[in-house]
C-alpha cells in the first residue's frame, strides 16, 4: 500500500464535519470512512435518507490503524460493522442495499418492490460503478505522457453520462422519477464532485447544456445539489480541491488511481 499522504485533511470539513460529531458516539453499527471518499458517501447518504442510528468512525486509508485491518483485511472503505455479527461489510453499494433491506420501517425504501424495476435500477447502478465513475478518474488523472487525450477523456465520459439519461424517468426530479433511489445515491457522489474537472483540467468538464439529454441531466444534477442528504455529507469546496489535487496531478495512490493507470475495475 502506498506510503502516509501527511498533507491530506485528517477529518472532515463543513456540513459533513457537523454530521460526523453529531454521529462520534458509540453505537453496534458502525461506519467506517474517509471523508474525501465518494463510495463511503453513498453509504453516508443512505444512512441519512433511512434515518438510521450509527456511529461514524474516521479511517485514514492510508495509513490503516492495526484494528481496522484485523477487522477488514482489505483496509477497504466504507466498511461497515454490524451489530452482533462476526464479519463486516464492505463494497458500497451491497452495503447501502444491505442498509435498505435490514431496516425496511427506517425511511423510504430506497428500491422498487417490483422484481423487474428491482432489477433495472441495479443495471443502472452497475453502469454508474463500471461506466461513468471510471471514466471521471480517467479524465482527472490525464497528464501529457497518456496515451489518451483529455477530449478523449471528456468523450468517454459525456457518452457514459448521456447513456444513464437517456434511460430516466422523462420528468423525475429523480432516475426513476419522484422518488429518490440508490440509483441517484450510486452516482451523487461524483456528480457533487465533478466541477472539480472545471478547476484541474484544460477545458474542464465540457458536458454539453442544450438539447434534451441535457435539460433532463441538468434538472436531475439540481436536485441532487439540493438533496439535503448530499449537502450533510459533502466536505467544503476547499477540502475537495486539496484531495483531489493530487488526482489531477495523478501522483495520489489510492487503490482507485491506481486501477485507473492499469485501465481495471475500480475497486
């Protein structure tokens, strides 16, 4: 594993630094995290939107406590405890399903009941971990020796984006229309994150604004901004910016660069 980036944050900044107070106290179900960390939001959301009790645990990834790793050998984040059960969890979003099922009367479901919309949602959460959150890695870690262009870049992921449009709810607000699902959830994070491309690359994010994909991504990027569950959880502007820094100048080792520069699945 890679060797302590000292100059990142140890904590929480903003909104979320308010949460993660509010939820230090011990508590069975535990959450275990890194602030600057998209897949441990989707789970942080969803403990917000079900409204379940828990306790949030920092984890710096990289530099793992001894007592992490000998509960989660993988040092992955998020990793979730559970009360009375041997093994943790881990994986983001069988994490947030796991969230959803186990606590059926805490909140809105967070999945259609019917087996076949069950099922779409799930294709459209796989397209968002294996389509559009790789390619946003890839356009943060462009630098002049790769063997792809930043348009190339910024090609790959308008045309993975436009394909998760193209298939919601034509009026929404949401993926699957009014109500908010894990398929919002699996995609807010990098949603929430990808002005970032504005500030680090050439020629920024370059998403189109008009015509009808656009308008529909446009009014479903909006609420997301405005879900109050996104906006408890995200770090201040400032906290982003330094973290991902190190995306953008492809310096940082994280599991997730790294399977960028190898052109892998992301962990």
């Amino acid at each position: 594993m890679a060797t302590v980036d000292f100059s990142l944050a140890k904590a929480p900044s903003g909104p979320a630094a308010k949460l993660a107070a509010e939820h230090a106290s011990d508590h069975g179900l535990k959450l275990y995290g890194a602030w600057f960390c998209p897949f441990v939001q989707r789970v942080w959301i969803t403990l917000v939107e079900k409204k379940i009790a828990h306790q949030y645990v920092e984890i710096n990834p990289y530099h793992k406590d001894p007592a992490f790793l000998a509960m989660n050998p993988r040092g992955l984040v998020p990793t979730l405890a559970v009360p009375e059960k041997d093994k943790p969890l881990f994986e983001s979003i069988i994490v947030c399903e796991y969230l959803n099922d186990a606590f059926p009367d805490s909140g809105p479901s967070l999945l259609p009941t019917d087996p076949y919309q069950k099922a779409r949602a799930k294709v459209w959460i796989d397209h968002v971990g294996s389509r559009i959150a790789p390619a946003f890695y890839k356009l943060m870690q462009h630098t002049p020796d790769k063997s792809y262009s930043l348009d190339d870049a910024r090609a790959d992921l308008r045309r993975h984006i436009e394909a998760f449009v193209e298939q919601m709810h034509p009026q929404g607000p949401w993926f699957l229309g009014d109500g908010f699902s894990l398929v919002d959830i699996s995609l807010a994070p990098w949603a929430r994150r990808m002005w970032l491309a504005d500030e680090f690359k050439a020629g920024g994010l370059g998403l189109p604004t008009e015509g009808k994909v656009w308008e529909r991504w446009a009014v479903w990027k909006k609420a997301v901004d405005e879900r109050e569950s996104v906006k408890v959880t995200s770090s201040s502007d400032e906290s982003y910016l330094a973290s991902y820094k190190r995306y953008a100048d492809d310096t940082t080792k994280s599991e997730v660069s790294e399977a960028t520069r190898r052109g892998e699945r992301l962990p």
